[in-house]
C-alpha cells in the first residue's frame, strides 16, 4: 500500500479509526453483518463446546445442583460484557484485549495481556479441536485411539483454517451456519429432552444425591469443581470486538452484539444443562464413572437411527467454534504485529490484499495449535497444561482489561463511545472485577487429582511459567517499546504518544 497517498475515505468509521491513530490501516474490509457478528462470539462461546466438554466430570462431582453453575456465571460475565461493550466502543479496534488495555493502560500491560491471551488462545483451539474428534468418529459409528483423534484434530483445524482465509464475508456466514448448528445442537435438543426424556422431577435440581459430600471442603468444594462447567461456556463475546474493523458502525453495533451473544448462548447453555441432568438415569453411574458417557448415551437412546445426524450437528458446531477462535487469534496477532510488538512483526503483520484477511497470522492461528495437539502424542501433560491454561489465561486476559478500566477511570478517563454506562460505571466495573477475581482463583485452586502434587499444582505452575516468560522476554527485548502506536490515552492524566 501507498502510505505517502493513501486512499481516502469519507465515512465515520473510517474517521473515528483515523482518530485511534491507524489512519492509513483500510486493509480491512468491513463486510460482516451484525447477525454476523452475534454468530461470531456466540460460535466462539459455543455452548456445545462447553457444555459437552464438560458435562461428566461436573455432574460426577457435584451431581444435579450444579446446573446453577451456568446461571452463576452468566450473570457474572454479563458485568464483564458490559464493561468490554464500553471500552469496544471507544476503541473499535481490531484484536480485542490488546488495544484496549494498550489505551486503557499502556505499553507494558498491553504487552502482558496480548502474550497471556495469544498463549490461552492456542491452547484453547488446541483443546477444542481435540475434543472434536470423538464426535467426528461417532459421525461414521466409531472410535479412535490416540493417533486418529490427533490426525481428526488437524483435520478440523485445516478445516477452519481454509474457511477463514476466504475472507470476512465467508467467515461471517460460517459463523451463522455455526449458530445455526450450535441452536439446534443444543435448544432442539434441549428441548426434546426437557418434553420427551425428562425422568427426574426439577426438585432434583436442589438434590446432589449424596454427591460430592466427601470432597475437600465438603459440598461447597465439590460444588465450587464442578462450578468449572460454568465458567467454560461464557467467554467468546470479546471476539465481538477482535473483529470491529470488520463491522460497520462498530461503535454501536459490537457492544450491542455481546450482549446479544450472551442473551442467545445463557439461553441455550441453560436449556442444554438443564434438560440434561433431568435426563440422566442414574447420577450414582456418572459420579462412580461406570458411565464415563452420559451424554452420548441419551442422545443415542433418545435419537436411535438419526444419531450420524444428530453427531453431524455437533461436529458442525465445533468446527465452527474453531474457525471463530481462530480468527479471534489472528485478529489479536495481526494487531500487536502491526504496532510491532511481535517478533516477526513485519511477516505477522502481512495481509492478503484479495482476501482482505491477516494471511501470516492466520497461518500461526492455525499452526501453532497443531502443533500442540500433536506435541500431545510424546507428552500427554503437555497438551493437559495447555488446555487448562486456555481457560485461566483467557479470564486473567478479561481481568486486565477490566481492572485497566476501572484505573483509567479514576484518573479521569471519561468514556466517549456510542455505548456508555454512566452512573452505572463504577459499580458494574467494580462487579465485574470481583467476579473476575473470583472466578480465577477457583480455576487455579489445586485439587486432588490422584496423580501427585505435581498434577495437583500444574495449572499453577504452567500461569506462574507463561506470565514469567513473557515478562522476561518484554524486559530483554524491550517489545512494549516499539512502535509508534497510541497508549495509555484513555484520561488526560496519561500522555499519548502520537502516531
């Protein structure tokens, strides 16, 4: 691109873009719709994904009751959504975390949150690529040992690495198709148990069947375990907002969409949680594990000789829920590369002018999670590790940027978006950081797992080993130095470095 005449546009996304300081950026295609946009995070949050994944070793831990984990932590991430939906509108920029906490705070704690949320999200694809491979053999009535779940895994991965390359327009019909699967994957069948399957009165809901009370801390431990169902199905609406370069009006439109995202994906997680549990015959099977499969085995039942269909749906919706994370990531890389605070910043940030999407950084999206899912082969601990880090990484992720706000506006920062919570601000902000907190230490609390204290305490040390690599490395390598982009301008008590 020509930058010493660059092309003009006129239009009022363009202008406020300019403003942030990215006057010549119009690499871009904002071609998404807003229907488009919704399906996006509600793909990315995929309460199929989460739910399935996780289903066994929460109702095994807590039994019936901990169906109110999903209500818990919807109602939690809701304050969280606000928040981002007011930074996003002051700052439509792509890549989500990273440019808001560079505006919001500065260089330094933009760094630390765009290497936390880039590793999360690797691990996260990773995971979810991994866990589709089940679903992917039930489609043809089998299943896989070690070897073809990996070779599935990268299979998905091409899958969603392919779609996104076809551009925004194709992204964001993939993630309608996404929402559609994902719908009837869990609201159709949802529902059918709820009206069809259901064997348990609701009281059980308020009954852990003896589950769970001879844990460690009693039935508030096994409950506070088992609570991990909940916090695994309600992140995906930043990726609203990883792609607001993408969407017109963003201003307006992203934080309508996140909230949005969380009224149709709470919806539908609730219904699929609920319908479940009531579903299952014998809760004392799932905590014991002599059935290590209850979902499969009352879809099975409940579905008989359309089950390849029902299984298709499911494979649908988790290779959508890749493709959305994955694009989430490469907005993220794309957005430190082009600030240059990568290395490799100036191949991270190359784009591919026909298809108007990051090439380089998709590639990485897609290469560095293979490489993790077949590292899987040789250390089995180490995609353990990673998986488990996609989750805490990505909350840390949200509690920098909720905490950068809250900082931001006390030292005077005065949202000027098209959405902004007013009087509202310091009392959801401070909401939204606790629950943050919260939710943190709960993901990080090591827990007996049989395997030693070195499994117990692996999730620690795996957080404690990616935060200290990447300090180390910004402090070496001076990466929060380079660049001209603005930072930390959110109030007039910070000074902004001009572009």
């Amino acid at each position: 691109m020509d930058t010493a005449n660059p092309p003009v546009e006129h239009d009022e996304d363009a202008a406020h873009l300019a403003s942030l300081g990215y006057t010549y950026d119009t690499t871009f295609k904002r071609e998404m719709s807003f229907w488009g946009n919704v399906s996006l995070g509600f793909t990315y949050l995929s309460p199929i994904a989460g739910v399935y994944s996780m289903f066994a070793i929460s109702l095994g831990t807590a039994g019936p009751p901990m169906a109110w984990a999903l209500v818990i932590a919807l109602v939690g991430q809701f304050f969280v959504a606000l928040i981002f939906g007011e930074v996003v509108s002051n700052y439509p920029v792509a890549g989500g975390v990273y440019p808001w906490s560079r505006r919001l705070w500065g260089r330094k704690w933009a760094w630390m949150n765009g290497w936390i949320y880039v590793v999360a999200l690797i691990g996260t694809i990773a995971a979810v690529a991994y866990g589709a491979a089940p679903f992917v053999a039930s489609v043809f009535g089998g299943v896989v040992d070690a070897g073809g779940t990996v070779l599935i895994a990268l299979g998905t991965l091409l899958v969603a690495t392919v779609l996104n390359f076809m551009g925004t327009r194709v992204l964001s019909m993939a993630a309608t198709i996404g929402l559609i699967a994902e719908l009837v994957g869990s609201v159709v069948i949802g529902g059918y148990l709820l009206i069809f399957g259901r064997v348990h009165d609701f009281s059980v809901l308020f009954d852990n069947q003896g589950i769970g009370n001879d844990a460690p801390g009693g039935y508030f431990g096994a409950f506070a375990a088992a609570a991990l169902i909940g916090l695994f199905a309600y992140y995906g609406f930043e990726a609203n907002g990883d792609v607001a370069e993408e969407i017109k009006d963003p201003s307006r439109r992203v934080p309508r969409a996140m909230r949005i995202t969380l009224y149709i994906g709470g919806f539908a997680a609730n219904l699929l949680v609920f319908s479940l549990v009531l579903a299952v015959p014998d809760f004392a099977a799932v905590a014991s594990g002599e059935s290590t499969d209850p979902i499969g085995d009352l879809l099975h039942n409940a579905f008989g000789p359309i089950f390849p269909v029902v299984m298709l749906v499911i494979v649908i919706a988790f290779i959508s829920c890749i493709t959305s994370l994955q694009a989430a990531a490469s907005r993220l890389l794309y957005s430190m590369a082009r600030d240059r605070f990568l290395p490799g910043s100036t191949m991270l940030a190359r784009f591919n002018e026909a298809r108007h999407v990051p090439q380089n950084a998709l590639l990485a999206a897609g290469l560095f999670p293979a490489a993790v899912v077949v590292f899987s082969l040789l250390l089995a601990e180490a995609l353990t590790a990673m998986v488990g880090f996609g989750t805490v990484g990505i909350y840390v992720g949200f509690g920098m940027v909720v905490l950068a706000a809250l900082r931001a506006r006390i030292l005077g920062w005065k949202p000027a978006g098209r959405f902004t919570l007013g009087a509202w601000a310091y009392p959801v902000n401070i909401i939204a950081l606790l629950w943050g907190a919260i939710a943190i230490i709960n993901i990080l609390w090591p827990r007996p797992t049989g395997g030693g204290w070195a499994e117990d305490y692996l999730l620690i040390m795996t957080t404690v080993g990616v935060v200290v690599v990447g300090w180390i490395y910004m402090l070496v390598s001076k990466a929060y130095a380079r660049g001209d982009a603005p930072s930390g301008d959110a109030s007039g008590a910070i000074k902004t470095v001009a572009p």
